[in-house]
C-alpha cells in the first residue's frame, strides 16, 4: 500500500510538474524558447521515470514490446496510421478553431511552419513522452486510483490544448492515440504510432 501510495505522489507531481509548464510558465516564454522547452521538458520526464526504480521498473515493463508484434495489433496500427493521414487535411479545413491563413497554406500544399528544433523532437523525445504522460500516467497509471473515464477526460483535454493550432485535429489523435493504448495495451505501440504520425508530418513539412 505504501509503494502505490507513493507512485500514485510521483504521478501527480508530474502532472502538476507538466500543467505548470503549459497554462503558466510557457506563456511567458518567447518562441524560441517555448520550441526549446518542448525537448526539455521531455528529457526532464523521462529522466525521472528512469530516476526512481519503482517507476522505472513499471514503465519498462508496460512497453510490451512484444504485444506489437501480432498480426491483431500489427493490423490495428495500420488502421489507425492510415485513418490519421486521412483525416488530417479534412479535419483541419472544418475546424472553426483553425485559423484561415492555415487552412489556406494547407489547401494550396503548404505545411504548417515548425522550427527545426521542433521538427527533430517530433520525431525523437516528443512521441516518447507525450505518450508516457498523456497515456502511460494519465490513463494508465491514475486510473488506478481515479476512475479511468475522468482520466481519459483530462488526458484528451491537456492533450488538445498542447494543439491549440488545430484543436479538433488533435483531439481525434489524441482519442485514436489513446484507443490504440487501450487496445493493444503496449505503451511502445502507441509510440510508434505517434512516432510515424510525426515522420509524416515532418517529410511533409520538408518536402
């Protein structure tokens, strides 16, 4: 009772660790370094899941490596990839919370500008941690003490609000994200996800 009581304190000091961040202290950055923090702030995660044995040992052991290799979830992922690159431009062109010199760069095949320092994190730290907090702690974790409905609430609310530039786009990720950790019940296989989510966008933005 003691160790969960304890890991249950770790999780919400790094959500609280994380909402400080997003709806305070980043409001005062500029961009340069609100792009920078993005990296950091997933290093600072994931160093201390790994500085503590108890969440150390937990996280590895949630990755399931293994699960992602059947067919089942193989199939699943696919799904869910292709689903994502099929709704993205569609999605983003009916979202009243899009602006229209967005819609309008998307529409003639001009991808949103992000700095290099952000395109390098969407495709290394920035799927890593986004998936341990907004899944793996969020929902995984905290739905051992809260009822796991609030948590799937509050992950895809934070996670919709860190999109703010197409938000409808990001809560239908962050629900195909979070359906995808539910079913295959494998943290690596959400990553992955996330992961080739981003590699498209990034090839899209340099292309």
């Amino acid at each position: 009772m003691k160790k969960s009581k304890s890991s249950f304190l770790h999780y919400i000091a790094i959500t609280i660790f994380i909402c400080f961040y997003l709806y305070i202290l980043g409001a005062y950055l500029d961009m340069y370094l609100h792009d920078w923090s993005f990296p950091v702030i997933g290093i600072i995660l994931v160093a201390y899941i790994f500085l503590f044995k108890s969440l150390r040992v937990n996280t590895i052991r949630n990755l399931q490596f293994k699960k992602i290799l059947s067919t089942k979830n193989l199939i699943f992922l696919l799904v869910m990839f292709f689903l994502i690159l099929f709704l993205r431009n569609t999605v983003i062109q009916i979202d009243p919370w899009v602006s229209s010199s967005l819609k309008f760069r998307m529409q003639n095949g001009i991808s949103p500008y992000y700095s290099p320092i952000v395109l390098v994190s969407m495709v290394t730290i920035g799927p890593v941690w986004e998936e341990l907090f907004f899944r793996e702690i969020l929902i995984g974790k905290l739905s051992e003490y809260i009822p796991i409905w609030v948590c799937i609430a509050v992950s895809l609310l934070i996670f919709t609000s860190v999109h703010l530039a197409f938000p409808l786009f990001g809560l239908i990720t962050g629900g195909i994200f979070t359906l995808t950790y539910l079913y295959t019940r494998s943290l690596f296989a959400v990553i992955i996800l996330h992961l080739l989510s981003n590699v498209y966008i990034v090839f899209q933005t340099i292309a």
